[in-house]
C-alpha cells in the first residue's frame, strides 16, 4: 500500500467512525484488509483505494 492510499484510508475512517490511524499501522491496516479484500474480489489494496475514492 502505498503513502497516499494509506493516507486516504485514515483520513476516510477519522471522517466517518472517529478512529485515528497512525502510519506505524500500515502494516496492521494492509493484514485487516486481506479478508475483506478476497472476500469482494479486489486483487490487491490499490484496487480496493480506487474504488473508495470513486465512491458510490
């Protein structure tokens, strides 16, 4: 995961549940996102930015 989409990430969860990521939690972030990621098919966590960013 690259620095920008680790930022977006933390910045989309502050906005919408409160919780504050510091980068010291990239790796944590990237294995918590492994099974949501198989789960709805995304092939690696910039595919999964992409389509945060896009939005509804």
């Amino acid at each position: 995961m690259t620095p920008e989409d680790f930022s977006f990430l933390a910045r989309l969860l502050r906005r919408r549940s409160g919780l504050s990521l510091a980068p010291a939690k990239l790796e944590l972030v990237t294995r918590r996102l492994a099974p949501v990621m198989r789960r709805f098919g995304f092939r690696d966590t910039a595919v999964l930015v992409r389509e945060l960013r896009l939005g509804p």
